[in-house]
C-alpha cells in the first residue's frame, strides 16, 4: 500500500480517512478531523470536528472525544473514558479501564470513567490509572504513571506521579509569579491549594 492515500467517506463529510483505517457504525465524526494509518474506530464512538487521530490507535467503543483533540500514535481509548476539547494524548500514553485485572475473570461490568478535561495534555508513555478526572489544562509528564484525580492546571511527574508545578494554559511552566511567560496572563493559588486564572 506504499503509503496509501486518504479517502472521503459518505457517512462523514469533511473528514479525512486513510485507506488503511477502519470506521466502524454507528460512530460520529466531526468535519476537519484526519483518520490515519491503521487506525480503528468501534461502535458507538462520537468524535468531535478538527481532531487528528494518529498512526495505529484504537477508540471504542462507547468513547467520547471532544473537538480539537491530537491524539498521537499507539493510544487506546477504552470504554469509560471521555476526553473534552483540545486533548492531547502523546504517543504510546496508556489508559486502563479496570483497577484489578486478570485475564480469566470477566470485568466488562468493572470498567471505570476517566474523564479528561478541557487542554489537558498528557505526555508520552504516561499512564493513566482508570476511575480519575485529569483537571483542565493540566500536564502530565511523559512516563508519568497517574493514580489519583488531577487539579487544573498542575503539573504532574513520577511514579506515582505527584505535582511539581503549575501550567498555564498555553502549556507554559509558571514560576513562583504564577504569570504566563508567553501570555501575561495572570493566576493565583486558592487555599485549598488549587490554581484559577486571576486575568485573561
């Protein structure tokens, strides 16, 4: 298939699909998005416009993906989690959908949500444990192995991972300021120890 070429599918108009993918029905996709190499799409998968789904990843079936999300190569998306908008998946990062597995006892009826907020963004070989909300527009460094529930806008690194920092929301570190070195945009620290957005 020497690289192959992408097609127009009826059933999505404006979406991109590589002849080497499969898009199983009932699913949604929104325009602008691009399907690439070897990737499958089960049933009951809705994805939202401008979204780009990398070589070999798999979603479904009943997963929800939000607008603008990257999601890179080698990702699974199980049942029980649903990303919001503007999601970035890195390479090869792992989602589980049950706590306890073990390959002679069915636990279809186990799986656990993982909701993924809006501008998150998830390194390479991270993995994230099932049953937990990653906060909007946190970062969660490449091998980073998540076991608990993320607060907007922090950082995460290690195994298990804990918070190092905060990110703004374009994906900046912020010092102890907490300004946006690329925006100005302006935060503070909440006494529950949680980070808002003082200043557009």
């Amino acid at each position: 298939m020497a690289g192959g070429q992408m097609r127009q599918d009826d059933r999505f108009p404006g979406v991109a699909i590589h002849e080497s993918a499969y898009v199983d029905d009932p699913v949604s996709i929104g325009p602008g998005s691009r399907i690439w190499h070897y990737v499958h799409v089960l049933p009951r998968v809705t994805i939202g416009a401008d979204c780009v789904l990398g070589q070999n990843v798999m979603i479904g079936p009943d997963v929800t993906v939000g607008s603008g999300c990257r999601i890179q190569n080698n990702v699974a998306l199980y049942a029980g989690v649903e990303l919001e908008d503007d999601v970035f998946c890195g390479p090869s990062c792992v989602f589980t959908n049950v706590n306890n597995p073990r390959a002679f006892v069915s636990r279809k009826d186990e799986f656990r949500r993982t909701l993924v907020r809006k501008g998150a963004s998830i390194g390479a070989n991270a993995t994230i444990v099932c049953g937990h909300t990653l906060g909007a527009y946190c970062f969660i460094a490449a091998g980073a192995v998540v076991t608990g529930d993320v607060p907007d806008f922090a950082l995460m690194a290690g195994v298990p991972a804990r918070r190092i920092g905060w990110m703004s929301r374009e994906g900046e570190k912020l010092g102890a300021d907490l300004v946006c070195p690329r925006t100005g945009e302006t935060y503070r620290e909440t006494a529950d120890g949680r980070l808002e957005l003082t200043s557009p």
